[in-house]
C-alpha cells in the first residue's frame, strides 16, 4: 500500500522481522534526515516513530527503493511536523538555538555532512520557509532526485526545482564564508577556552571578530540573554564572567554537530553546551545551549549518515 492508503492486514512474523531490519538498516540515515530538517532531535524521533508506523503496514514486495521509499515517508513526517515546530518557536522565550548532539568521530571526517548539521549552518536553514528547508535539505545535502523530491513533498518537479534553487541562493547568501577546517575551528575553540579560564578580556577581544554574535537559549528554564548580543565589546565581558564559577566549572572540547565545541560543567552536571561559527580565524557566532530539555543528546555520541 502506499504511505496514505488503508492500513495493510496484519503480516506474519516473517514480514514483520524483514520490515524491522530494513528500518534498522536505514535509521541513521532516516534520523539525520529527519533532525536536519527539524533541528531537534526529539521531534526527529518523534517523526521517525511516526515513519516506522507507517512503515510496518507496507507490502515490501511492491517496494523498489526501500532506502527512498523510507526518506520519502520520513520527509512528509518532518514536514508536518516543521510547521507545527515553526508556531511552537512563534512563543519560545528568547532566542531558539538547535539541539546539540554530541556525534560519532566519522560525522566530522565527512566534512560536507560535518558543515550540514554545524549550528551555523542549521541556523541559517531556519531562515527558510518549512518547504524550502525539506527540498534544500534533500537536494543539497542528501543529493535525493527532483523526482523523488516532488512526490515527497507532493508538487511538480518544476516547481521544486524553483524552489531548490531559491534555497540555495537563500542559504548561499548567510551561511559561512568558507567550510572552515576543524583543525581551525579547534584553534579558535582552545584559544578561547583558555582566555575563559583565565578571564583574560584581552585574549577574549583578540579572538573574537568586532562583529561577533552571541545567542543564548536558555527556553526561560535556565538563565540566557533574551536577545542576541552583538560585538567583541559586549560579548568577551560575558565570557570573562564565566571564571566567577572557580573549581565549579569545567569546559571541556567535544564534537558536537560534528564540529569543535565545547561543553560546560557546573559541579559536574553539563550546564552549557556551546558552539561556535568560525570565519577568517576568528569566532563570528557563539551559540550558547542552556535549557536542559535540549542536553540529554550530549550525554552520549549520536552516529548521523548521509
């Protein structure tokens, strides 16, 4: 049956085991997919529940591609639920950041997927309408056919094409200048530790781009700034500050999104998740993750597939 027919009659055990491990199979990818369209991890496993529902009632006999025919259930789940997700961030207090997922090390030897779930990239795609986000994110990511695309989101090839090519001037226009190494970012990440830890302002402004942008997301649980905070001035006297913690803190480098980040510890419980968008050697954007309701994804690595 197709994804919006009737439910299938009940299969036999047999069937239902083959169903289980081509899901399996494809998970990770499906997860990724679903999370780069969304960026939340918890309402990308909440759609991939809502894709393998589906997916048990399909006769695998009448299935050609199982790999595209499970993105395609995948990303009408997303796009159901990214509408809802765009009225939910209408009313979030203060600014939303994605979720931070702390990744397998081959995430970041996969640079294009590496630069794809970076939290500078992720939010440049909240930029874009819920549709643009699906197409861009299928076609210049996950190089899914227009074809494939079009009965996905169920419009003509034409008009996704149009739209892939609004995305993607759209994103081409405020993303990084440059896929920066990680060698480069990780650079940037210690010298910026290490002015944390010794509250060295100096270092801070030395590290830090005039023009630097500070986000916070706090989701009014934790403590965050309300707005952006924009400009080496404003931002390296709240970095400095962070050294009032003493003993209590500890910030430690980690892959997170499959870049260089850091993770901030208060008496051993992570409080602060942070990334950053590096261009030219200097940090352009902090991205600072404090609600707790976004942290468990830190607790242990995520494996994210193209």
């Amino acid at each position: 049956m197709s994804e919006g027919g009737e439910p299938a009659a009940p299969r036999g055990s047999g069937g239902m085991d083959a169903a289980t491990r081509v899901f399996a199979a494809h998970r990770n990818l499906l997860f990724t997919v679903a999370y780069e369209m969304l960026g939340s991890a918890a309402d990308a496993e909440d759609a991939l529940q809502e894709t393998w529902l589906r997916w048990i009632g399909v006769d695998l006999d009448t299935v050609r591609d199982q790999r595209a025919y499970l993105v395609r259930i995948t990303t009408r789940q997303a796009l159901n639920r990214l509408r809802t997700l765009s009225r939910r961030k209408e009313s979030y207090f203060g600014p939303w950041l994605p979720e931070p997922l702390l990744t397998t090390p081959d995430v970041a030897e996969d640079v294009e997927l590496a630069d794809s779930v970076s939290m500078a990239v992720l939010l440049v795609l909240e930029t874009l309408t819920p549709i643009e986000r699906v197409v861009f994110v299928l076609r210049d990511v996950f190089d899914v056919a227009y074809e494939e695309i079009a009965q996905a989101v169920g419009k003509s090839q034409a008009t996704v094409r149009q739209i892939a090519h609004r995305a993607r001037s759209h994103v081409a226009a405020r993303r990084p200048l440059d896929v920066v190494s990680a060698t480069e970012t990780r650079s940037a990440l210690e010298a910026f530790q290490h002015a944390v830890a010794t509250g060295d302002l100096q270092s801070l402004l030395d590290i830090l781009a005039p023009d630097v942008v500070f986000l916070g997301d706090g989701g009014g649980i934790r403590q965050a700034a309300p707005a952006p905070i924009v400009g080496a001035d404003q931002v390296a006297p709240i970095a400095a500050s962070l050294r009032r913690y003493g003993a209590a803190m500890s910030l430690h480098p980690a892959q997170v999104n499959g870049c260089p980040a850091l993770i901030l510890r208060l008496d051993g419980e992570i409080d602060t998740v942070i990334a950053v968008r590096v261009e030219r050697g200097l940090i352009t954007g902090l991205y600072a993750v404090r609600n707790p309701e976004k942290l468990s994804r830190v607790e242990q690595e995520t494996s994210l597939r193209r």
